[in-house]
C-alpha cells in the first residue's frame, strides 16, 4: 500500500529516486493540473535529478490538462516572479539548501504566492489519488528563453542603483542562481567577482552558499570587497559578509532594512520574524519603536503574518527576507540588490549593522530525531538555570523538528554568556556533536 504523500513546511523533500521520485512528480503534475486553471510555470535547479523530475512535473501537467511552461533551470522566486507577471501558477523542483542527493517539490500559488492551507490542502488530496504514469521516461519540452531576461529586468526596476562604486563578491552555492546572478549584478556595474557558479549536479551547496560562508568569507578578504552575498540552491535565502569577513545573517539584515524604512517612513507597520531571531533583535528594534510580530519557523508562517496585519517587511534568521511590497515572496537576488542600494546610501555594513544593534549570545545545533530526548535537554536546561541563578527572561530556549531534514533543531541564548557556552558544551558531550 502506498503511503499518503504530506507536505511539509516547504512542499515535498526527500532523497531523489527513493522519495523524490518521477511517479511522484508526475502525480503531483497531474495533481496541480486539478487544482489550477492557469498556466503552470516549472522551473528546477541543478541537482542531476532535478531535469528529469521537471520533465515528470510538466508531463502530468499535459496529461492533466493544463498548459505547462518549462523555464529550465529558474530560482524559486524567479519562478514566482513569472507567475506573477504573467498570471500564473507555479512548480519548483529544488530541495533548496539540502545536499544534492535530496530533491524536492515545491507548488506556488496563483501570481506565485505561496499555498494557504486550503490549496494546499487540496493538492495534496488530488495528489494521493492521481494516477500513476504509463511511461518511465518523458519528452523534453522546450524552454522559455525569455524569462530570465525578464526576471532580471522585473528586478532591476525594483532596485535600479548604479553600483559602480561598490566591489562586490557573489556565492551562487553551485545552485539555480549560478547564471542569473552574474547577469542580474554585471548589469549594476559593481565591481563583480562571482564564485561557486560552476554547477556540476553534484556540487550544490557543498562548502558554498548561504550555509556553508567560510569561502566567502576569504573572498571578500583577498579581493578587498565592499560585500560578499551568499545565496543557497534556490536563491531565496541571501547571508551577507561585510568587509571586514563578519558573516552578517537575516536577523542583521531585517533589523537594518527595518531602520531605514522607519526611518523613510516607508515601513507600513511592523517587522514579522520567528522564533529564531536573536533576542538582540527585539532589544534593539523595542528601542526604536519597531512593533515586532512573532511566528513559528517558515517563510509561508511570516507571509501569512504579513498578510494578517497587512506589514510590508518580514523574515528569518537563516536569510529569507521578504518585502511584500516588493515581490511575492522572498528572494535572494532582490534582497542582496537591496543591501548594496542602502549601503551605497548609507555607509559600510561593518558600521550599520555594529551601530544598530548588539547580538545575544547564541547557539544553534542540530540533533538527529533517532537520538534526541527532550527530557534530557530540558533537565539539562533547568538544572543550568539553577547553577547560574539566571532570570527567565534573560534566557530562551527553542527546540523544534526540522521541516524538511530528519533532525531535530535547538537553540539556546541568553544575556549571560557562560551559560550559552555551557549549555553549549554539555549538549554536544550529550548528543557527540
């Protein structure tokens, strides 16, 4: 009997062929095709499984009868752009910042938002029910060769600075952004030096991208840049590193972008962040009369919000950044594009980011769910808050599943730095990490 397909907080993910498979693919094309009325945009990244699923996806379109456009190898917010433009919906083949033997399946709503709970909901009942393919292997469909160019031009509309008098060093993470990056900031005229832009189908987001900084890092340094902008494999998460090599993540980013519109009066309200987002963060925006909205972990859990409350500005710690007035989602290219335009105007991001707000100490771990006890962490937890006497307030705590790895995600930080190191060390002697 066939398990029923769920989806998780960012669509579908596994590992390719044994999870992530061309019958799933198919289905979920054919499941797509129920659900939407529109033209169906599929984009992928550079995964070796990626083509072949896409292939799948835009094959269950076809025989589910809906018009799919194949963009090729297209960002996630890319291909939310597109749909946008041109009133559509969306498939997105990526497993965004997971090693390239995982794949995924990622369905965006009508103008390339993200799925409520209702579509969603339904998409994964017409999934559970669609049949299976009668063929192994599907046809190639053509590309279209003009949504890059107007992907690109949409985004520099956006963000239409001459970046001439800034040097500035690209980490495409070997991932979906690996050409449109280069072409996106060459157009800005910034001192351009791009790096893991060399996709070889297994290269994705191993020692690149957003996840794995140290390279950039060294980059910005040898090459004396202004800013190094890491993207990961589907280019919606952006971590920045200032020209001094200090990795500058999405809670430094929201915090300034979220200063500057207050300050232009341009904020429409407040900032959305979740659970993850330093408490620094809250000290430093409280101070400056920023209303702070939190929600659990996930770019579609900030949308929602931003929706609720009908704000503008939102994110997360890991470098989803959303302007939604800007784009219906969040996006990498944009944001970075956006970061170099407020440094032109304002000053080094060493000097932002250090004048606007102080970091608590803090510390993130994952743990594999076979091996994990919450009751061991939370007595570890208690019995450190009794040896160091410190306040509840002072201190926070959060321990959750991941949504898309087979982990389970902790982090601890508190005004008192010995106690994060503490924690710390105990925990990884508990778990051998």
């Amino acid at each position: 009997m066939v398990m029923p397909v769920r989806f998780g907080t960012d669509g579908i993910r596994g590992r390719a062929s044994d999870e992530i498979t061309v019958d799933l693919a198919f289905r979920l094309g054919r499941a797509v095709a129920t659900v939407f009325s529109v033209p169906i945009f599929v984009g992928y990244d550079t995964r070796e499984s990626s083509p072949s699923l896409a292939a799948a996806v835009l094959a269950g379109l076809r025989d589910g009868g809906a018009l799919g456009v194949n963009l090729g190898c297209f960002t996630t917010p890319g291909v939310a752009v597109i749909a946008q433009q041109r009133g559509g919906a969306g498939v997105v083949v990526s497993a965004s910042h997971n090693p390239y033997y995982d794949n995924g399946l990622k369905v965006l709503g009508v103008g390339g938002a993200k799925l409520d709970h209702a579509t969603e909901a339904a998409v994964e009942s017409a999934l559970n029910v669609a049949e299976s393919p009668s063929v192994a292997d599907f046809d190639d469909v053509a590309i279209d060769e003009t949504a890059e160019h107007d992907y690109v031009t949409h985004l520099r509309k956006l963000a239409p600075a001459d970046l001439t008098s800034l040097s500035l060093v690209i980490d495409c993470a070997n991932g979906a952004a690996s050409r449109v990056a280069h072409e996106l900031f060459a157009s800005t005229g910034a001192q351009l030096k791009t790096i893991h832009d060399q996709p070889d189908g297994r290269n994705i987001n191993e020692g690149a991208g957003s996840t794995h900084v140290e390279s950039l890092v060294e980059a910005v340094r040898v090459a004396g840049a202004d800013l190094g902008l890491a993207f990961d494999g589907d280019a919606d998460r952006l971590i920045a590193v200032d020209a001094e090599g200090t990795v500058r993540d999405g809670d430094d980013l929201m915090v300034l972008f979220a200063l500057d519109r207050k300050e232009r009066d341009v904020l429409g309200g407040g900032l959305v962040v979740t659970s993850m987002s330093n408490l620094g963060l809250y000290r430093a925006l409280d101070a400056a009369g920023v209303e702070i909205e939190e929600t659990d972990v996930g770019d579609r859990n900030v949308l929602m919000a931003l929706e609720e409350k009908s704000w503008i500005l939102g994110g997360e710690q890991s470098g989803h950044v959303i302007f939604r007035d800007l784009a219906p989602t969040g996006d990498g290219l944009l944001t970075g594009l956006l970061l170099a335009e407020l440094l032109l105007r304002k000053g080094s991001l060493a000097d932002l980011a250090g004048g606007a707000w102080r970091r608590v100490p803090q510390e993130l771990f994952n743990v594999s769910i076979e091996h994990f006890s919450d009751d061991e962490v939370q007595a570890l937890f208690n019995e450190l808050l009794a040896v160091y006497n410190v306040d509840r307030n002072d201190v926070r705590l959060l321990v959750r599943p991941s949504g898309t790895e087979p982990l389970v995600r902790i982090m601890i930080e508190a005004l008192n730095a010995e106690f994060v190191e503490v924690f710390s060390e105990r925990l990884k002697s508990l778990y051998g990490s």
